[in-house]
C-alpha cells in the first residue's frame, strides 16, 4: 500500500509539473512582452506572437536558426541579441 501511495503521489506531481509548464507557456505565449528564447549555442528555440507583432519577423522563419547568422544576415540587429 505504501508503495502504490507514493506511485500515485508521483504521479500526481509529474501531471503538476506538466500543469505548470502548460500554464506558464501559455503566460508567455500570451504575454503583450514579445519574448525571443535561444539555447546555449544561440540557437533560436522560441518566439512568441509579441515578439512577431513587435518585429514584423515570422516564428517559422527564425526556428532553429543560429542568432549569429540571423545578425550576419541582417535579419536582425545586434542590440537585440
């Protein structure tokens, strides 16, 4: 019994963890901040629709693509990485 009750208390804390990463995506999908997330080899992982509203530039035309060559391109400026 003690063994099922901590499965189940488990279980419940991933699907709080899952509860929690879906509402504070939706914060910031849905935030007026325009929001512009890259991993640790400057990859581009996230933009929210602020961050299209607020540069004019399209979510799926800078996905996965490096800030460095987004800056050498010109697609965007320094000051902004």
């Amino acid at each position: 019994m003690i063994i099922k009750n901590r499965v189940i208390s488990g279980l419940l804390d991933i699907y709080d963890v899952q509860d929690y990463v879906r509402m504070l995506e939706e914060i910031v999908e849905f935030s007026s901040d325009g929001f512009y997330i890259t991993n640790s080899e400057a990859n581009t992982i996230y933009m929210n629709k602020s961050y299209e509203r607020i540069t004019g530039l399209r979510r799926e035309d800078l996905i996965c693509r490096n800030m460095g060559d987004l800056v050498d391109s010109g697609i965007i400026s320094e000051a902004t990485s």
